[in-house]
C-alpha cells in the first residue's frame, strides 16, 4: 500500500506506520513524494485506518505492483548526476566511447564530447562480452582514467558495474552506475546498488517487458534508492538486418506509468551508425529526457562496438538538431495545449492548418 | 541486371535490350529514373556487351534482388496521389477512419481531418477483420460514400483492397490502393496491383524483415506499376502491453535502400490512442515522407479500432507540431551539414579541437 | 450462441432456430456434433428460451470466439481426405516436393513416398515466393501432373491454392485445398474455400496467435466447410541460425481448445534438413495427428527449399520410427492413464507415498 | 586455435604449447578430449608450426568461436552429478519444487521424485523473482534442508546460485550449480562457476541465440570447468497465451554443435501445467539427454510456479512414457540405421511401411 504524507505530518505518524509494517513483517520504504511531503510504500496491507493519523493525505490500496517507481506514488522526479538534472524539461546527452582505451584518450574523448554538447561522460571499465576471450575492458584503471577525464572536462561521469562485490569499489570513482542491459534482471545487484547514494542509470533487457522493467527499477528502490533513471535501448526482434531494435513506444508509455526519467540509447538500439542520428531524433520526439550515445574519434578503430559508433562531429549534429527538435515540441502533451485546439479549430474553421505550410 | 539509359538514348538501344530478355525467357520492366532517362530490370543477366550499345549510361549485373525498388535503379521518388506529391519534402498526412460509417460520416470526417491539416483521406470499405462475425465493411456502397466525401472535400482518397478480383471495382473510386499488413505477401493480390495505373500504398507485414518488404514492392513494380509507397505499421513483439512495436529502425534503413517514399502508422503501430501523438512527431523525426492516422469524431463509438483512434483535434496538434519537427531537421541528413558542422567547431571551438583526422 | 440438437430433434426445432437468427440478420451455421446430433452457431444471442425447443439439449450463450472450431462445439473431429482419416489415432504423414517439377517426377515421388509409408501426396502447382523473379510454379501443367500422380499411386492429394479465383479450378484435381502460411489471414481465401466442399489444411501463420489460428479456421468453418485441418509450421523468432522455430507447445494446447486436427510440418518449421527427423519425432511425441514434410529424390537440386528437403529414405526412416513412439505413447492423455499410476504406485511402494490428498 | 594431443604425448609438448601461449597473452585452456588424449584450446594464433612437436594430432586454426564446448573439440560429453551420468544414453529427470518450502517438504517430495522415477532432486534456495516483494526463498536454510533431503533420498541434488559471492557457499550443499536464465549472460557469474569444481547446469537465457547460449558455456569451461550441462527452458515469443516457448529445434540443432549434454525443461517452457507432459515426451522425441520438471505435492498452493508445476504421479506417468519414447528411438541419429534403410527399401520395394501399421 501507499501512504501519502504531508508536508507538515508529525514524526510520531511516520512512526506508527513503520512501526505497524514491521511488525507484521512487510518491506517499508519511504521516499519524498515531489510535493514536499513524503510518500510511505509498504509490501502489505495494514490493518488499522491509516487516515485517521494526523498528515495523511491518502491511502492507496491498490495501485501498480511497482509502487515505488509507480506515477501514483509521485508524478515526476528529477534525478542530479553531478550538477546535471536529468527529468527537468532539457534533454541530457550522455556520451562517450564503449570501452575506456586509456587515460589520454579518455581525457580527449571527454573535451570532445562537452564541446559537442554533451553533458555527461561515458565510458566502460568493466565490459559484459558475449566472448570469454574478448578485451574484458580496462578494469580499475579504466575507472581511474574515467575520474581523470571527469576533473579534466569538469563533466560529471556514468560506467557500468557488473556485479555485486563491485559496487563499491565503482562508486568511488563514478557519479552514476549504469546496470546494463543483460543484468536489468540479475536481482542481487539490483539490490545492492539499491543501498548505494548514487544515481542507477537502468536499462531495459532486450527482451524485457515493460513491466518487468520497472519491477526491476522497483528493486532499487525498495534498497533505499531512489534516484533510477530508466533507459530503452533496443529489444531483440526478429530482423537479422538489425542488431537491435528501438522500441520508442515505451518512451510515451512508461511517462504515463512512471515518474522516472526515461533515456534513449540509439546506438545499441540501432547497432548501426548510419541509423543513429534519425533515431536520435525519433526518440527526443517521443519525448525522452535524454540521448545515451557512443562516440569516439576513430570509430573503425574503436576497442568495442564500433559499427554503432559516431565521431564528435555527428554528436554536435545530433546535439543541436535534437535541441530544436525538443524546442519544437514544448508543452506538446500538456492538455491545455490540446484545449487550445480544440478553441483554435472552433473559432477559425475557414484557416486550413498545413502541414506543409 | 539493371541497364540505365541516358535521356537521349535512340528507340533502337531499348528495342534491343527487350528483345534479348524476351528471347531468353527473362522477366522485363522498365521505368523512369528520376534523372530524365531510363533504367531497365532483367531478371536475369543478357549475354552480350550492352554497354555498347548507344544510350547505355551503366550496367549493373550485381545488385539487390529487389532490383526495381532500390537506390541503385533510382536515387528518389515522389508519388503522385491526385494532386498531393508523397516523397517530395513535405510530409504528408492521411486521416480517417478506421471503417467507412455512412456516406454523411465520411463527408463530415473528410471535412474535419481536413481543416486539420490532412491531405489524404482513408477509410475502409472492404475490412479485414480477425472475426468473420465482426462487421466486414460497407463494401462499395462504403466505396460510393468515399467518393462522395473526394467530391465535398476536394480530398484525394485512399481505401484497403483486399482480392484480385475487387482491384478494378476500388481502382474506380480511389485515388490510391491500400495494400493491408495481412495482405503484404500476397502475392496474387500484388501481381494484380501491378497491373492497375493506380498508386499502391503498401504496409509491412508485421512480421515482414525490411527485405522481404522490399519484394513485395518489387512484385508491384515487376508487373509495370512504379508508383509504391511503403507505410511501416508495427511490428509483433513479445510485450502484450502493446498491440505492436513501431519500428522507427526501418525508416532510415529503408531511406538507405529504396528510392520509395516511406510512411509511418502511429495508430495501427502503437495500438493505443494515447500513444498517436508522440509516436507521430517520432516518425516525422526519424524521417517518414508522411504520417497515416486513424481519426474519428467520436472514437469510443467507432465500428472498428477506437482505442487506437484520435479526434480532429488531436489530429490539428499533430499536423501543427509535425510540421515544426520537420523544419526543426530540414537538410539534417545532407553531407554539406555534416561537413559545416566540423567547420563551424573548428572555426568556433579553436585549437583544443582533437578530431580523429 | 451455441445450440445442441439431440439426435431425434424434430425439424421444425432446427427450423425455428434458423428462421430466428435470420430474422435478427445473424450469421448462423450448423454441423454434426461428433455424437448423432448437430450443433447451431449463431453469431448473436437469440432472445427467446431455447431450450424449451424439443431436441434442444443445450445452450452455450458464453464461449470461445471460434465457436464452431472450439470443444465446446463438439469434441474431436476426423477429417477425410480421400480414404485417409486424418484425427482417428493415428499419425498421417503428408509428403512430397515442394514444387510440383514435372508429370513424371511427380509420378516418382508419389510412388517413392508411398513406399516410404506416407499416405498423402503433397505437391505445389502454384508456389508463393518472396521473389517475383523466381519460379511461380508449374500453375495447372502441375495440377494435372499432380492428378497423374494421383491415379499412379493411389494416394490423395494436397496442394495450394493461393486466391480466390482459384479455388473451382484447384478443387478439381485435388483432395485437399492448402491454404498456406502467409495466406492465414487472407480472409477472402478463406471465405471462398469455406463455401468450397473440399477439405482444407490450413497453415499457422508464422507470426499468428493461436487464437488468430482458429479465427481463421472459424472463418473457413462459418461458410459451411467442416473439414479443417490444422497445421503448425514454425513461427519467427529472433535467432538468424534459424528460418523458423517450430513451436509444439500449441499442439497440447490447440487439444484443449479445438476439435479439429493439428498437424506439424517439421519441414518449414526447422528451415533445416538435418533437424527434421528429430522434430517430426518430436510432433509425433507432442501428440500431433499427423506430418507433413517435404521429399524429393535429389533434395540438392529440388527447384525450391532444397535446404529444409529429406529424401525418401529419411522419410521411411521418420515413418517407422514415427510409429514406435505414437505406439509408445498411446492413451498418454487418458484419465484412466493417470488414474491407474496413481493405484499402482500406491500398491506398489507402499505405506511411504504420500500424496496431495 | 585447438591443439589435440594424442594419449601418449610427452610433457614437453603440452608444455611447450602452455609457455607459447603465455608468452603472447593469450588465454590457454586444456580438457580431456574424450578419446584418451587432451585438447588445448588456446585464444589467438601460435606462430610456429605445432604440428612437428611429438603427440600433436592436429591444429585447427579455424574453428567456431565457442572452442572448447564446440564438436571441433571433443565429440560427446558425460557430466557426472553425484552418480547420475547425463548424457550417457539414458535420459535423466530432475524433479523437485521451485522454491524449497521447509526441510520435511523437501525431504518428502525427495522421496516421492525419487519413487516416480527421478535421479536428481532441484530445489530453488535463492530465488530471482520479478517482484522485490515476492517470496525471495529460503537462503541457506534452504540448502540445508536441500542437502538433508539428499541425505534422506540418497539422490545428488541441483539448486541456484545468483551471484558471485554465493558460490562457494552454495557450493558446499549442492553437487551441481544452476545458472537461471536470466544469468546466462551474467559474465561474473559464470567465470566464477568457472573456477568451481561442481558441475553446472547452464540455463538457456529466453531470448539468447543458439550462439550466445553456447558463448556462455564457453565461458565456464575456459575458468576451468568443463562439467558444463546446457537446458532449453523456453523463448519469449509473441503469443501472451503462453508465458514461454519451448524452442526444441534447439536439442538436435546443439547436438550438431557441440559435445555437451542438453536437457529441457517443459515447465518453464510451457508456463502451463497442462501442456508439461505433453512437451516432456516432445523433449526426449527431440533427442534431449533428460529433463527438468517442477514437482510439488500441492501446486495449488506452491509458493512459487504452481501454474506449471506437477504433481508426483504426473512425474511417474512421464518417467515412464518418457522411457518408453526413448526406447522407440534408440539409435535414430546413427548413419548405419540410415543405411539400413536404403538397403531394406532397395531389396523389399514391395512391403509398404506405413506409420499406421
């Protein structure tokens, strides 16, 4: 169930409710509710009348199995990665090579991509590969050249981490931790990362529902978590022609589900460069809060993943054209745009609206 | 092999590359080449050096099996339907309803999708419906209402054939052939399409590899029918939550490989009417010559698909907001782009530039 | 609704039915039962008791979609086709080439096949191909090959018939009508041939539900053809190692829902010749009624699908051994079956069993 | 590239070879070959020609990119778990609850697989489960009671780890490691399973390719383990009405590709209890060296997967018909059964096999 507190509900009603959860054994977790006041989520169902405490503004039975991650436990939420606020209004590009190839081109890559626009760094340390005898990545000195490109750039950094025992050690070095694609459902770093302080960049396993997805986002949360950023990046299909493909239908569905920020990845979920930039856009049209994008000076010479690479140049394209393409867009799902409308169309019937005008 | 003819190749050089194909058994076709001449298809490789032959600008003996409909036969197509041109830089928007209602419902919607900005008319006469007990369509008395609504608004139409034998009775009444998902490889129904001097708008199967799309266009191409334009409607994923996954992906892939103008079905691609919206500006954004929309005055009380239909004015706010997408990208995918933005960096940005030279 | 007509119904009974769903201008359509009575679908719900009708042993106004397909209409079905029983007990077995290539070849393999122990000949007169450039069939040069063929070896005969137009000059010279694949959901096929008195084997579509099966058998079955048999033949999956993944799991459930026949074709449904022995193992041992498998004497140089072809020896070889494991599991799903292990293990082990109880 | 070593080759050679490799960075594994001698597998190319060191067999220096479990390596595998030799000839079931409920459930349902034919017992300890709410099993009590129950029953038992950090506990109660399917591509965990000596159950992820299945076995053998036992467990497909699809084109497919044993597991394959016995003879018809099957007393009231669960005496049915099947189809693979057949039917053209017999 979920509980809403209010701004101003006194210490001892928190207190009762958790009280009441773990006494009966239920999970509790509390987390502010994006309107000052705070919202209590408890795996069960407490017996007493919970509204008759003082601060409680609502009580909610029965909601989504997520309810953490649910759009009824708070409508939107913003997550800071550094200084950078993902979910805010202005889409986040995040970007960077595949693999960290050393300290120098790390640092060079970093200078690349701030003066493209990109606003935080990428860059693997510890890579998933689907060949025991492919380059594994850099390990702790790849992290320690992620931190040395950070200082350089001033650009706030994500890298993935792969298991449990590294969550710490991971940490240390980066300002968000990406869970990948193939963990999204491996459950004990899911919940480890959930006793972190630091921002999850979560992605969608290719072969994930959407509901698992957030379950999975509700596996974080329940640790204690709350800074999940949610990240699509192409589900497997059934066209060899393409490695991945870019499921934007959950970009305007999980906003309708979830109060997470959703991200788009166009270069896994294209697997080819020449489809990259198109898909950019597709998803900063479907209103995502952000670009996930490799890139590197070389592409044809990167370590990993170079045939959905881009070079700085295609990144400062894709910058700025899916800035004034999310310019284009601005308030285009709020109702009273669509009220508008509806007014416009009324009052001026004889004005043909064109697209092509 | 595909032969391309300059402009002023003399009647002899063609005469002679037919004649050795008809010779030899090997299907023919020929067509326009976007540049003033001519390109010829041989479904099989002729003998002798053509190239010899006076007029004969290039002769391709290795290329793709969908040899008529790829960008080495012709660089760019638009599509005439009536006086609308699809493909040639201006998307194009076709709205209606899912189902032809009655004659008065039709001339209403014609008016209102219209006013919104449409340019195209839909609505299904013949219905391919998964019941044989759910309502089949109006059938030419749907056909004549369609024609009534051309006349009011001055609107090109477009409506499903679905039988060999129904193509002239709907080529009367319509300005485009509807060639539905279900319908994508049947291959005697596409042979026939061939056939008609009328405009086909083929959807992908939704199971259909972009490859196997690319022949169906070719069979109506191989029967001497040019004028195909290619509407990606969703794919079947493994996620019930969605009816289908529009695959943005193949909008770009398919813009590298075909000259065929390539639209986008949010309606039938999401298979929720909250979805439309966004997904629309999606499809614009990944490059779609157009949008194909299910548009109702009342979609609760549509015969057919109402939950993934949209009213007029959600169809104004998506003709308003897709033109503003689509000027925010115009020239996005030309190479002088690409090179002025390294200009422009290099210019701007100063000596600390590392690009990968 | 569903109607249950006794065996002693009077006519004015089933006349009084008709005349009511004619009124209401409902789809209505009666078959045999399986038990000496017949059964009423009406595609609507009849407003006066029924039941007070002499003869009238049940009504069903909440059931399957698919209501004279579904086991709630009656409980198996045994289709004839020629002589041969396909859904009496035991396993039939379909085959022969892909394409029909020419009279005497045809003559052979029928012949070679029969030795093999199949007791239906296939062949494809009229082949859908994703190509238009590649061979189409013999048309009807093959239909009377196949009709030679037919007299030869005394085996009846299945071949495609792929539209509408079609089906009067198909059903002259075979015994059974095919409607493939890709033709699952061409619903003015499907009409046509339900109006022909031909049986029909119909083809699962490869991205088709299983209730999207049985619409379209329902389709069939509502113009008046009782006589469908089921054919599972793969269905697309996201693995490029394979054209089709064959998917058994319908062939148990499919009993649950429908009366009809289900057969497998491991043939399509691998994409691969060296699978089809196990897999035509494994659809014998998921219960199917039957096989169907593509032959040809010189697979290598068959004129299609040479790649997923066995030859008349692996044939005889998948047929006894077919046998012996339809003999190993005969009465697998009888209650009795799984009452008796109950009672020999309680006798047998003793006072240690503990059951659920 | 994969080094065979003859049974009598010096300790110099493999030496030689072991240094070589070092030398350049590769990594270097070695195995049994199953004839006497050993095969090295080594990640990259050696530069002198090995072929003249005494007791080198043969250098293949082109081979599948899953070396060690290829066919290239070694032709069939035997993995011993307690006294249970899988892939010897005789197909074995694992049975048992999905989560281990207390230890006198554990002990009881021991003896009930155990008497119903099964020589291995699973049990889940640790659980992956969808929902961070759910029931997450009993941890180490869990493998308490497990290894109680092994005692009880005299039968070798099989139970999940889920990460890095668990092994070497759960490694203590269990004589096999299971990899779940969602863990297969979770690379950690399998080079630390690498490093154990117990025999691992490797889980199919159900979206992972035939390759990537195999990819993953790869990297548990190249850690040093080669007792590696794949199991289909069904795909992810587009059909809600089915949780998963068993995929067993993959059993005879696996059989060509690699050495190591396959089994399959219809209760997740099928997610439905009625359609596991069914799919369990299809499994063994397939080829499958044993199955895995969910057995509680009560499914009803399991706490995890009642849906698909059996009962004991459902198990007994299976055990039985399932040997039965196997029986039907001894040598079916081999080239000499094929042989026989052509001779039989080139002597005997007069006796008609047929399946119906």
């Amino acid at each position: 169930m979920l509980i809403t507190l209010s701004p101003n509900t006194p210490p001892t009603t928190r207190a009762a409710v958790l009280a009441a959860a773990l006494e009966r054994g239920f999970q509790v977790q509390s987390m502010d509710n994006g309107r000052g006041g705070s919202v209590i989520g408890v795996a069960g169902s407490l017996g007493h009348d919970l509204l008759e405490l003082p601060g409680v503004e609502s009580v909610q039975t029965v909601h989504k199995p997520y309810m953490l991650a649910s759009r009824e436990a708070r409508s939107t939420s913003v997550v800071m990665v550094g200084d950078v606020a993902i979910g805010a209004g202005t889409p986040v590009v995040m970007a960077g090579p595949c693999s960290i190839e050393s300290e120098a081109a790390q640092i060079a890559i970093a200078l690349d991509v701030k003066r493209a626009g990109a606003t935080i760094l990428r860059g693997g340390a510890f890579k998933p590969r689907s060949s025991p005898y492919s380059f594994q990545g850099m390990g702790e000195d790849g992290l320690r050249a992620l931190a040395t490109a950070r200082q350089a750039s001033g650009l706030p950094v994500v890298t993935e981490v792969m298991e449990p025992e590294q969550v710490d050690l991971v940490a240390e070095y980066t300002d968000m931790l990406q869970i990948g694609s193939r963990n999204m459902a491996n459950f004990p770093l899911l919940k480890r990362v959930g006793r972190s302080n630091v921002p999850v960049l979560l992605k969608r396993g290719f072969a994930a529902t959407q509901e698992e997805f957030l379950m999975s986002a509700e596996y974080i949360m329940a640790g204690g978590n709350p800074d999940v950023v949610l990240c699509e990046r192409g589900i497997r299909a059934f066209d060899s022609a393409f490695r991945f493909t870019l499921d934007l239908n959950v970009v305007p569905s999980l906003r309708e589900l979830t109060h997470l920020p959703v991200m788009v990845d166009p270069s896994h979920g294209t697997g080819r460069r020449s489809l990259v930039g198109r898909m950019a856009m597709a998803g900063i049209a479907a209103g995502a809060d952000g670009l996930m994008l490799e890139v590197h000076p070389d592409p044809d010479n990167a370590l990993s993943d170079g045939y959905q690479t881009i070079t700085p140049d295609e990144l400062a394209h894709i910058c700025r054209r899916g800035a004034a393409v999310h310019d284009a867009l601005r308030g285009f799902d709020e109702q009273d745009e669509l009220a508008s409308i509806a007014t416009f169309d009324t009052l001026d019937e004889g004005a043909e609206v064109a697209l092509s005008a």
